[in-house]
C-alpha cells in the first residue's frame, strides 16, 4: 500500500468490491434478511458473542453465519452446535473478507429461508474496515483486555461502526479497565454511536445487544 | 490481494522491502545493534512489556525503540518514560511496518551509540508477518485472553516467529487459559519455537525474557 501504483490497484479492487456489496445488500433486502458483520481484534470475543446470539436469537428468527479465518474452521464447528447453518470461509493470507467470498459461500442456500445473517470477519481491526460485504449494519467489538485507547490507534473500525460491543466486562476490574476513558476515546474518533457493554461468560449487557440487534433488524425493513 | 495483477504488484512490493531490508541488516550488523521486531495483536501487550524491558535494560545497554501505529503518539510518550529513545511512525491506513519506514526514523541518530533498537509493528497478527524490517530476532506475542487457538488461526505470524511470548499471564486463571492447549498449537504451526510465558504486571517471566533476549544479542555478534 505504499506505491502510487499499489494504491490505485487497490482501489480498483475496493470498486470492484463496492459494486458486488452493493448487489449484494440489494439481494439481502429483497429476501428480507438482516445481515451484520463483525469486527474486532484477534480474539475480542466475536465467536463467543456470537455463540450466544445465534442461540437466543434462533429460538424466534432463522439465523445463519458466515465465519472468516485465515485457516482452520474452528470457529464454523463451535458455531454449529447452536444448530444454525454456518459455513467457514478460509482466507488463506488475506487478511478481510471481501464481497465475492461472502456471495460464494452463500451458494446453495435459499436466502428466503433466513431472517439473520451474521458474518464474522477475519481478526484483524484495520483491513477489513474498508471492505464492505453488503451488511444493514456493523458492529465492533472492543474487548476490555485491549486497553482503552484502541478506537485511537484505529480509528477506521470505529468510525465505520454502527454499535460498538465492549466485550468480556466480566474481567473489567482485573484489568483496570476504566470505562469513562474508553467512551470518550470512542466518543471522540465517532459522535454518538451507540455503545453495548458485555460479557458472554456472566450474560451481562446481551439483553442490550439483542435489543440493538432487533432495533436494526426492524428498521432495515421499513 | 485478490487479482492476479495485485498479488503480482504485492510481490514487487515486498521483494522492493526486501531489499532494503537487506541493507538495513547490513548497517545494523555493522554498527552492532541487535534489533527485534515485536508483533502481536492490539492490545496484547507489546507496549507494556516493551516498557519493563527497557526499564531493564536500560541499566546496562544503550537501548532505543520505534513504534508503529496507524495514529497517535501514545505508545512513544509511554515508552520514552522510560529515558530511552523512542519515535513513533504512524502508518495511517497501513496496517504494517515496511523497511524503508524504519529507515527513514532512524535518521539523525547514531547506529554506533546504539546496542538494542526495539521495533514494535502496528497491532496486527497478519499484515507485518510477512515484511521484513532488517531486524536480527522475531518475537511474537499471544495474549492469555486472546485464547489458545490463534497460532492455528494465524499460522503466518507464528512460523516467522523466534520466540513466542505469552502475556498477561495473571489473568490466566480467570479467562482458563488452557496452557498446553496453547504450547501444542504453537508446536504445531512452529515445532521448537521457544515459549515464554510472562506477565508484565506482576514481572513473572520477564527474566526468562530478557534471557533469552541477551542470549540471542551475544549469538547475533558471533
């Protein structure tokens, strides 16, 4: 990313991305299907997040999963078991999700079917931010062990968030983590949106995420 | 990364940086500084434990450090408590170091003053893998709360690795960090690589660390 070259490459492929998103989000409304994609950091808690969504949420609404790594499909098992549909996509050395995976790997099923869709992003919290997959809505999470400062350091993942989720509260107090100066710092790099404090462990805060959730689902319809 | 065209340019790119980073080596290993580039998700801990070792270190060795970020100067006014040299590089939307970043920050100062140059990368376990910087050892560091998994989730950052710290191990009980899950998984990606579990907060471990840090400085001037 550092030629003038390299640059314009990498925004023909970023149109090229906008063009297949922008398909895709048509596709989703048609069908009727909310779709979030989820951001973080390498181990912030977006699968485990995700684990107690899909199992809340799949009690009401059909809801499906798209996970993102590098390698293995770790988190496409622990998924499973909510009993939703989910399907990895391995990256190999890319480190995002780009538009054409996500339609690949939505092969075979009948978005009809669904009311949900999540997509778990790769763990990275800068080169996904620019790739848009076709979502109503994303989310960020920012877990209490990474330090306060993080929406700071990469401004782009919080800027683009439509919620930013604080994950694993439940290890606040070990870490010091001091909640005033981790909303101002969010507050200070994106005005007003709207920020979800949890823990998947203790359940804390998911009543609120689930409430955000079925706020944006609602009116991503009207 | 996704065209042929833009793998081909990234190619050119990085063997560009190779270069250079080639030479860095060169006037690095000439001037007898043992430099280290530290790599790690954001928020494992690489600031924090660059803090400790060069409080350490700084009684016996000349010690400076750069410090890659997308934005801010937080890490480089934290560090530079510590009396030691330290300049921030801020990458903007790059989400890694490159050779000729570190080239142009070293300017104005003295090689030949120097026995330690610490460069920590941009918080990222994919991007940097993969960009030499002309350093003489790797460390890459895997957070207790980041979960055993991610050496088989991001394979790239832990093959290149000379040594693999585990951080934050006070908060190993409380997330259960599942030790041997942990070493078996780095084993598997990298057989051999040595491991050093440590804790910046309590300072279990960083003995060990700066052991192994001081024994690879002596064998990198043989």
């Amino acid at each position: 990313m550092s030629t003038p070259r390299l640059l314009e490459i990498r925004q023909g492929v970023l149109s090229k991305n906008d063009r297949l998103a922008a398909e895709l989000r048509q596709r989703f409304h048609a069908a009727g299907v909310f779709v979030v994609n989820l951001l973080s950091s390498p181990g912030a808690g977006k699968t485990r997040l995700l684990e107690e969504t899909l199992r809340r949420m799949g009690t009401d609404l059909r809801v499906a999963a798209l996970v993102g790594d590098l390698a293995t499909d770790n988190d496409a098992l622990r998924l499973a078991r909510s009993g939703a549909p989910v399907r990895q996509i391995q990256t190999g050395d890319m480190c995002h999700l780009e538009a054409h995976l996500v339609e690949q790997h939505l092969d075979g099923w009948n978005l009809d079917d669904l009311d949900v869709l999540f997509i778990e992003n790769v763990g990275n919290l800068v080169c996904p931010t620019g790739y848009d997959l076709g979502e109503a809505a994303r989310a960020v999470l920012l877990s209490v062990t990474e330090g306060e400062d993080k929406p700071l350091k990469y401004p782009g993942a919080f800027v683009s968030a439509d919620c930013v989720v604080v994950t694993k509260m439940d290890l606040a107090e070990a870490v010091e983590f001091d909640q005033r100066a981790a909303e101002a710092n969010i507050a200070s790099v994106h005005p007003g949106v709207p920020i979800v404090y949890t823990s998947a462990r203790t359940g804390a805060g998911l009543d609120a995420w689930m409430e955000w959730l079925e706020h944006h689902r609602c009116s991503s319809h009207r």
